[in-house]
C-alpha cells in the first residue's frame, strides 16, 4: 500500500491542545502514517480527523490500532451487532431512546473510576444537529504545567478517589431517569484510586488527573481538606486558555486522550434536532 503520509495535512486547533487532520482515510492507513498520526495525537491530546465515512466495524478496526477495546459496563447502548461501539443519541424508536442520551454532561475522563481507565476514546459523527450539541476538551497538561510549584509538590505522592456512583459526589445530581431506580447505583463498580499527577506513557509529560464527575476525595486526607483542595484544583482547570471547543460536522472523527485530558459535552440541542454519535474506547494502562 502506498503511503498515505505526504497527503496527510495537519494544523493546531487551538493554542493548549487539538489538531485537525486531513486528507486521509484511517480505514486505509499504512502503518508509517499511523505512527505518525499517533505521536500527532500524543503530542495535541485531540485530534479532529475530516470526513470519515467509516462503518462500525471499520471504526473498531482502526481503534484496536492503539490498543484493546475496553467494553461499557451498561450493555444499553452497546450496537447489537457490533458491541465495541455505544450509541451516543437523542433519537427515540418506539418510545426508546435508541443511544445514551445525556452522557457527558459534567467534565469528566472516560471510566475514570475503574482500575485500568480508558486510553483513547473514538467518537464518529454520523448525525449532528444544527443547533448545540458541541463538545470540550480540557489539557489537563497545561493545567499541571501552570501550576504553583507549591501546589506541585503538594500533589506528589497523592491518590484521588474516582467514583461512578454519582450519590457519593456532593457536587452533582441525580439525573430524572435514574432517580426513582434505586437498582441503577448498586451496579456502580467499588471505587478506585489513581494518582492525582499522572505520567503519560509515551511522552513522559504530567497531567493532571481527575474530573468534578468521578472524583469525590483525596484518599487518606479527611473530607474538608480533601474538598478544599479539590476546589482550589477544580478552580484552577476551569480556565478558557486550556480548552478547544469542538463544533461538529457528519464524518467528523475525534480522537481524544483521556491520560492528559477531560471533556464535556455542552448540550443545547433543541427537541426535534438530532445527534448521533459512535463512540469506541480502547483500554489505558493502571495510572502512574
Ligand atoms: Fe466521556
């Protein structure tokens, strides 16, 4: 196969993190050029691939490049046929929602309260509404690099507490649909611990390392310290200057890192507009 290398064109996104990439077909890509894409991607967190028209099973071909496929814990909105992609949408059939309708909605790393977390995430835009529905992505690099070295060397050695059960967060709520089921927490996996600087494995660089979604303390600090650190931490990420905002288009795909990065989806999507995405993860390794 030809290399796809010299057609591939590439340009930043934004000063903190995010690259657009252009001119190839990732079901198509000889393996320099995914090397290549890959330190891109490793070096900017996030990538934004154009026009991809990709099936789901060519989707999950090109995640498995970077690793094992980690599977959902809720089988919901797992693709029968194809169960390595979930179904992110608001569309109903028969009453139903056919896709996970409302994820994302605080910042948060992908399955961050599991012991091995999410590596990279793959979202395929296949329906994007005219209105909303945009997406953010925090460096959680820049956000380690701008801190005091104070605050660093307060931080070393500490081990976050990441929870799914959203209960045991005092800085959310329950949504509607999961109120009235007492059953939907019991299936939360138990807590885990990861530390709150993080190293990433191929570049070395530190990030921070949790989210106002997963985790809820500090392990071996007491509740009020825990809390007020994590505010002064929460405070200090919330920062313009280390965010790219993302406004799709059908046959985009993203990429991100969740190692060195949180995300939100921001919503706004009128009744009546639809949205529908494919998402893919693929397993990290236990933090370090
Ligand atoms: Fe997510």
């Amino acid at each position: 196969m030809a290399t796809m290398l010299n057609q591939m064109a590439v340009r930043p996104l934004s000063d903190a993190l995010g690259a657009e990439v252009s001119g190839i077909d990732v079901s198509k890509i000889d393996d320099p050029t995914f090397r290549e894409l890959r330190d891109i991607f490793h070096d900017r967190l996030v990538l934004v691939v154009k026009d991809q028209d990709l099936s789901p099973a060519d989707q999950t071909a090109f995640a498995r490049r970077f690793g094992e496929i980690q599977y959902h814990i809720s089988p919901e909105y797992l693709m029968k046929d194809q169960p390595e992609v979930m179904i992110l949408s608001n569309e109903k059939e028969d009453g139903k929602f056919i896709g996970l309708p409302d994820g994302g909605s605080e910042w948060h790393s992908d399955h961050s309260y599991v012991d091995q977390p999410t590596g990279y995430t793959v979202l395929h835009a296949i329906k994007v509404p005219r209105d909303g529905g945009d997406t953010e992505w925090t460096s959680m690099v820049r956000a380690y690099d701008s801190l005091s070295d104070d605050m660093k060397r307060r931080l070393g050695g500490l081990i976050g507490t990441h929870s799914f059960n959203r209960l045991k967060n005092s800085r959310l709520t329950v949504p509607v649909r999961h109120g009235n089921d007492p059953d939907y927490y019991k299936r939360s996996p138990p807590d885990s611990y990861h530390p709150v600087v993080r190293t990433h494995p191929a570049t070395g660089r530190k990030a921070l390392y949790m989210s106002p979604r997963f985790t809820i303390g500090i392990k071996d600090m007491d509740d009020v310290a825990a809390r007020s650190l994590l505010d002064e931490l929460f405070a200090h990420i919330n920062n313009r200057a280390f965010v790219y905002r993302h406004r799709w288009t059908v046959g985009d795909l993203l990429l991100w890192d969740n190692r060195a990065t949180i995300h939100l989806a921001c919503g706004g999507v009128p009744e009546g507009q639809h949205r529908r995405m494919h998402r893919t993860t693929v397993l990290g390794e236990i933090p370090f």
